[in-house]
C-alpha cells in the first residue's frame, strides 16, 4: 500500500488537487463577494431597500444575554444564489471540456 500511495504522490495527482482546491476556495470567495456586495444590493433595492442577508423570522426574541432563535432565510437565499452561480460555472467548464474532448476524438478519426 505504501508504494502505491509514492505512486500516486509521485504521478502528480495530489498536486492537482492542491491547485483545484486552491483555486475552488478562492473561486468561492470571489463568488461570495459577488452575491454579498454586488447582486444582493441590486436585489434589495428593486425590493424596496430589502437587505437580504438580514431577513429572519424570529421564533424567539432575545432576552438578557441570551441570544434570539431565528431562522436567517436571507442567509440561504445568499447561499442558494452563490451555490447556482458556481454550479453554472461549472457547468459551462464541462460542457466547454467535453466539447473540446469530442472535436478532438473526431478530428482523430479523420
């Protein structure tokens, strides 16, 4: 098992890795920004001045120290919109890839 493991380390999969997750994390991040400071505002204003990522219904009014109970939809509308944005992403990189992968396989054929 150990010297499939070097095999592995060595064929440079663990490095492609690395970068995919690199670049997935800071592809997340740019994401986030782009919901948060540019289309939540946009949003919220064609709904009246609405700023998504505050809207909560409250089960449970905070008391004292003790912090109020509520379900934050604003924050999942947030996550739902960087979550569709991603996935088109990444939908649009397959589609480009396999595009490329059969104009090859045919252009091989020929």
């Amino acid at each position: 098992m150990l010297s499939e493991f070097k095999l592995f380390i060595a064929q440079g999969n663990v490095l492609d890795l690395a970068v995919g997750v690199i670049i997935g994390v800071a592809f997340g991040k740019i994401t986030t920004s782009l919901v948060e400071d540019i289309l939540n505002p946009i949003i919220g204003l064609a709904l009246g001045g609405i700023d998504l990522s505050q809207l909560k219904i409250v089960l449970k009014e905070a008391i004292g120290t003790v912090p109020e109970v509520a379900i934050r939809y604003g924050n999942f509308l947030n996550a739902l919109i960087q979550f569709l944005i991603i996935a088109w992403v990444i939908f649009l990189i397959v589609k480009g890839a396999n595009h490329m992968r059969l104009s090859r396989s045919l252009a091989l054929k020929e």
